[in-house]
C-alpha cells in the first residue's frame, strides 16, 4: 500500500489569490508504478484535506498502453472533478505537490511514474502560458483522458473548440482515422508516412482539406498559422516528430479497458 504522508502542500495564501467564486476542473490521474490504486487513493485524500477544495465526480479506473518507448508497463488511469476557489496557478502547484508527496520523480519524460495529475481545464478558461495550458493540449486526443471523461461528463464542452467530450471521443473512433499534417513539407510527410502506415494501418493520409469535419488535423510546426482550434497540437510533445507522431497515434488507437470503479 502507498504510505499516505501528511499534507505540506501549499495554501491559497501561500501564493496567489484565490477566485472569487468556486470554479470546476477536471484532473486525470495516471500510474503505473507500485499499487496505483492506493496511490490514487491517497491523492484524493491530500486533495480532499485542502479547505478551497471539494472532490466531485469519479471516473472508473482504466488500464491503457503505455505512451512513448520509456513508459514501461500499462498504466491506470482515471478522472476526478475538483471545485475549487484557488487560483489556476496555485492548483497546479497544489496537483505537482502531491505528485512529488506521492513519489513522483521527474527524470524521464513520459517515463513510467507513481502518479501523474494533469489539469485538464479551469472552468472555461482559455490560459496559454510557459508554464500553464489549459484547456491541456493533449485533451482533444488522448483516449486515456476522454474516454474516463465521457463515463461521467460526456456533455463537457471544450472552451476553446466548442466540442463536447463525447463529440471529442467520437471523431477518434472513425476508421480509417483520416488525418492532415498541416504543415510539414510534403517531403518530410512521405517519410512520416511510410513507418507510422505499418504501426498503424488503419490511418488515411489526407493532402488537403485539412479544414473538413472529418480530417483529424495534426500541428507540430510552432509557427504555423493553421488556425482549426479542434487540431491535434503535438507542439509541446517531446521527440522528433515520428516520436510525437507516434506517442499520439498511440494514444488515439489504445481503446482503454475500464477494470473497476473507483
């Protein structure tokens, strides 16, 4: 079992100040190392021990593949809805606290991990910021978060795209997956295309109308002005682009398996 740790995590007047008026924000929850599940456990209950902040809806647990050659094992995850009056930057101090409480080591990104608490949003507030992005710019395609999501709140509408979770998952399941890199020199999308066609078969490589419904458009360029907010945005991902094109491939084909309630 995880051994629980007494709360030193920060206070709403340890930093910034709080909000005015509670504001509701999803937090997904992933690891795989050690006994997840107690260590979910005992996340909730540091968050829950925090007087700004009130745990809401649970999803059900899910086992999914891991992301990214480092990984490791599969990995359990799930979603928490939190309200809360602290602001969006000491939550996120407050959530990286608890990680680190919770024996989380920062040595390897998307390496394998006790815990990992990701602020999915903050109300409907848009934030693009070095250090805060919120909504996170994996939300729109990684099943691992929508599919737990769509469990408890399939009608939760993304700020920026104006889609619902549900609407989010669904646009992942058509098959074959069309998808547009919208600003990779055709040169280099030939070769992206050829090794990522054997991992993933069931991928459609589209040339144009990146703009349709059913394209799923993909960004890695940092300096294009594609302006579909809906776009799978691997800009901050790290690794070459057939690592980030591949950890989101992964991501969108891994059909979560939900094992238990919470």
């Amino acid at each position: 079992m995880t051994k629980f740790i007494p709360s030193n995590i920060p206070r709403a007047n340890d930093s910034a100040p709080a909000e005015s008026h509670p504001v509701p924000c999803w937090i997904s929850f992933g690891g795989n190392v050690g006994d997840v599940h107690a260590t979910f456990d005992a996340a909730l209950k540091l968050l829950g021990g925090q007087s700004q902040l009130q745990l809401g809806r649970r999803s059900g647990i899910y086992r999914t593949v891991p992301m990214g050659a480092q990984a490791g094992q599969s990995f359990l995850n799930s979603v928490c809805e939190l309200i809360t009056s602290l602001s969006p930057h000491v939550l996120l101090s407050v959530l990286q606290s608890v990680e680190n409480q919770l024996g989380r080591i920062r040595d390897v990104r998307w390496g394998p991990r006790t815990l990992d608490l990701d602020l999915l949003n903050y109300g409907q507030q848009i934030i693009d910021e070095p250090d805060l992005v919120v909504p996170h710019p994996a939300l729109t395609y990684r099943r691992f978060v929508l599919d737990p999501l769509v469990e408890v709140d399939a009608h939760w509408l993304h700020p920026a795209c104006s889609l619902s979770a549900a609407e989010l998952l669904g646009r992942l399941e058509h098959r074959p997956l069309r998808v547009a890199l919208v600003d990779v020199p055709r040169s280099q999308v030939e070769q992206l295309t050829r090794p990522l066609a054997l991992k993933f078969p069931d991928l459609q490589w589209i040339d144009d109308s990146p703009q349709s419904a059913e394209v799923l458009p993909i960004q890695l360029n940092s300096s294009s002005s594609f302006s579909r907010r809906a776009v799978v945005d691997l800009r901050r991902s790290p690794g070459d682009p057939l690592e980030q094109l591949t950890a989101a491939f992964t991501s969108i084909f891994d059909r979560p398996q939900r094992i238990s309630a919470w």
